[in-house]
C-alpha cells in the first residue's frame, strides 16, 4: 500500500513538472515570436536612403544597351521610385492584413506619400510631357501605365496592389526602352509649358500637407475659401471661423506621409534638374530648383525621438508636425516662384 502511495505522488509530480514545462515552453514561443514581430517591425521601418538621380539613368541605360537622351532621367527616377514601393524591405506594406504590418502605420503612410507623387509624375508624363500639344496623340505605354498606378493601394488580393503597380512599371520600362528606339520610338518634350503644369500639381500637394501639418495644434482659420472673387459661390455654408485640428491619431501618419512626399519629390526634381536644364537655364531659374530641393532635404533629417511629438508652438515638448510644415510651406513658396519664372517670356 505504502509502495503504491509512493508512485501515485511520483506520477503527480511528473504531471506537474510536465505542465509547468509545456506553460514555459509556450511562454517562451510567445515572448519568440513577439521579439521577431517587433524586430521585423523595426526593420521594415527604414527608409530608403536617397540615390543619385544621374548615377541611377545612367546604371539603367547600361544595363539596357541605351544611351541617355532627354526625359530618360525623369523616366528611369520615376520607375526607380515606384520600384522601390515594391522592392524596399517588407515590400508594399500599405494593403497587409498579416501582422506584423497591420499593426504598422508609419511606413504605411510613408508609402502613400511615395505613391501619391507616383500617381501625379505618371498623369504628367502622360498628359504633357510625352505630348507635343494638346491634339497629339497620347503614348500607348503611358497610357496603361498612369492607370496602373492609381490602383486601390488598399487591395490585398484579386488583384493584389502590387500586382498593379508592377503592371505599370512593366508599361514605364517600355516606354524608357522606346526613347531610344528609332523604329518604335517615344518622346519626351522638355518645354517650360509642360514643367508648368507639372509644377501646379506639386504646389497643390505641399499646401495641402502643410495645413493638415499645421491643423496638428488645431487654431482657429479664418474662412478664405471665396476671398478675391465677389460672385463666387460654394455648395455648402460654411462658418466665418473654422477650428481645423488633426486627431492625435492621425498626427503621425500626416507627418509621415509628408516625409515620404518629400522623398520622392527630391528624386523627381533632381531628375526634372538634369532634363529641363537648358529651360532653367535659359528662365535663370535653375537655383530657384536647387533651392526648393534643399528646402525638401531638411525633411528627412533624422528622427531622433522614438514617437512624433505634438507640443504646443512655444511649449516645452517639441511639434514635430510643425517643424515638418515649415520645410514644407518653404518647400512650396518656392514652386510657387518657379512657376512664375517659367510663365514668363
């Protein structure tokens, strides 16, 4: 009796041990896979570095037997941009619905920042800078391209956003090939109109991530929306004063997808610097460019606090938002002043 009391308490201590075992082993998994998820957070966190635009035209045309030919570098930055949507670490994280990228907003809205000057280098492209005048026939490349890139970012399957995308880089590469091509070729004008147009969408974009930065203290806007015109109408009321205030959610992600707007916009005007330069030259408005590129280079400087900090304009903790709106609207000022040097004769 007193033998089989002995292997009866063995038996429930091993039983113990064993589910105390199975609970740290299943602790230890949890803690595993929670240190990897946040390792692969903070890896796919980086943001690409910048590239030589030049540099970059030039690799390209290498590798495709080309030479260099005026539009080649806005082209090759265009597609070396919206490759690196696709081709950074992690990929295209904006549509993920898998952790550890549906828990991630930052790079996210990097991204949209990146696509969104994408969508409008690929609209002017095809609109004006491959047209001779406004009765000439669109490219046949950019024509399927431009769409392509405006896709759903938000679509995880059936299709795929990144299957779309690579579709319109697909349509881009042909139509980089063709610029050199005598039999099938392609055209890219450099004309100060064309910059122009391109130039109003940018100075649209800076404005309206320079308010929305801004909005992040949420003062008091006076109502301007129908200054200078006495006959002008608008569908809705609207009160004298608005309170205009971003979420403190939502502060983060306006400041970066301002920071991945100013990335791509440096590319696309480094790039705009190399192929218009004789129209820039010719307006002295080639260090009015250069300048708008500095202005949009303090924006990437590094980030040194570990989240996006929204104190008040004199306060004690830093805004963030608003040292980023500052970069921006100067940003901004300066395409404003570039387009009314290239407007004149």
């Amino acid at each position: 009796m007193a033998l089989d009391g002995v292997r009866e308490w063995m038996k429930t201590g091993v039983q113990v041990v064993t589910g105390k075992t199975k609970s740290k082993v299943l602790i230890a998994l949890v803690v595993l896979v929670l240190l990897l998820m946040i390792g692969l957070s903070i890896y796919w966190s980086i943001e690409p570095n910048e590239f030589s635009v030049r540099a970059n035209a030039e690799q390209m045309a290498r590798a495709r037997g080309q030479t260099v030919v005026p539009g080649y570098t806005t082209t090759a930055t265009l597609y070396r941009v919206a490759d690196t949507l696709l081709t950074k670490p992690g990929g295209f994280l904006h549509n993920d619905i898998m952790p550890p990228s549906v828990f991630m907003d930052n790079m996210p809205n990097w991204e949209l920042g990146v696509l969104t000057q994408v969508r409008d280098m690929a609209r002017a492209m095809r609109r004006d800078f491959s047209r001779s005048q406004s009765q000439s026939k669109e490219d046949p490349n950019l024509a399927i391209a431009e769409p392509q890139f405006n896709f759903d970012a938000n679509s995880w399957m059936l299709p795929a956003s990144e299957t779309e995308y690579q579709r319109g880089l697909d349509r881009l590469n042909s139509y980089l090939l063709r610029l050199t091509d005598s039999k099938n070729p392609a055209y890219f004008y450099a004309r100060a109109d064309n910059l122009t147009r391109w130039l109003a969408d940018v100075s649209a974009r800076l404005g309206s991530l320079s308010q929305r930065l801004s909005a992040s203290v949420g003062k008091p806007r006076l109502n301007t929306n129908l200054a200078g015109e006495p006959e002008a109408t608008q569908s809705a009321q609207a009160d004298k004063v608005l309170i205009v205030k971003t979420p403190w959610s939502q502060i983060d992600d306006v400041f970066y997808e301002a920071r991945g707007t100013s990335w791509a916009l440096i590319e696309l005007l480094s790039a705009i610097e190399v192929d218009f330069n004789n129209v820039l030259r010719k307006k002295n408005a080639l260090v009015s460019l250069q300048q708008i590129i500095r202005e949009l280079q303090g924006t990437q400087d590094t980030i040194w606090s570990p989240m996006i900090l929204n104190g008040s304009g004199f306060g004690i903790l830093a805004n963030h938002s608003l040292v980023m709106a500052n970069y921006i609207s100067r940003a901004n000022a300066g395409v404003i002043d570039l387009r009314r040097l290239l407007e004149k004769g």
